[in-house]
C-alpha cells in the first residue's frame, strides 16, 4: 500500500470486518521511482512484511 491510499484501505478493513487488519506501506508515487528508489521501497516492504508476521 502507498501512503497516498492508506485511509482508503483502512476504511475498507473495517467495512469488511477486519478494523485492525495491518499492512506494509511505503511512500507514494511508485510510478516515478527510479532503480534505486524501487529497491528501497521493496526492501521497507520485505521488512514490514517480516513484523506484520512475527518473522523479525
């Protein structure tokens, strides 16, 4: 999830019955990230996604 949909996907969680549903989140836009920038952000994405479950 980008930081720009964020309350989008929290509002959504709790529609669906899951208010406390987490999820990785890195910056926004992806679209106009370079090499670099991409790499960071799969590499904040791996490491929230190891917390999120239990892995860290």
């Amino acid at each position: 999830m980008t930081t720009r949909f964020v309350s989008a996907a929290e509002l959504m969680s709790r529609v669906l019955g899951m208010p406390d549903y987490q999820f990785a989140v890195i910056d926004h836009p992806v679209s106009s990230a370079s090499d670099a920038g991409l790499e960071a952000m799969a590499a904040a994405t791996i490491a929230q996604a190891r917390t999120l479950l239990g892995l860290s």
